[in-house]
C-alpha cells in the first residue's frame, strides 16, 4: 500500500491536491493511504519551500503546485 501525504494548512489547493491524489489513486487502481499533514514542524520535515505539498512514500513529489491527475499516476506506479 503506497502512503501519500498531503502538506499544507488546510487551505483550498489543499484540499484540491486531496482530492487529485484520490482520483489518481482510484484511476491507477492503487491501494493508498491519504494522510493530511497540518503541523508546520512536520511539513518542514520535508523540505517544502511552498505548500499544498504531495509526498509519496516520503519522497517529495511536488510542492507550490497542483499536479494533474496523470502526473500524480505516473508518481504512485514509479
């Protein structure tokens, strides 16, 4: 099962992230697990310069942006 992290606030490129992720998820037919990561001394783990980030078995995937849907498929079948 892949883990996926979501980085940011809360705000609504966050959840907009959120909800891309789970659509590629689906698209992609992966078992994954989506956590939000609200705790900034968290975020800052990863080295995010600008949110909504996107973690992907802990490796920083994407940050600043949001991804499309076949971006964030080809990122969980790497």
């Amino acid at each position: 099962m892949l883990n996926i992290k979501i980085l940011g606030p809360g705000c609504a490129n966050c959840r907009k992230l959120e909800a891309v992720a789970r659509e590629a998820a689906s698209a992609a037919k992966v078992q994954a697990e989506i956590v939000k990561v609200t705790d900034m001394k968290q975020i800052l783990q990863y080295d995010l310069l600008s949110t909504p980030g996107l973690v992907v078995n802990d490796k920083l995937v994407s940050s600043g942006r949001i991804p499309t849907v076949a971006e964030v498929q080809k990122w969980l079948s790497a």
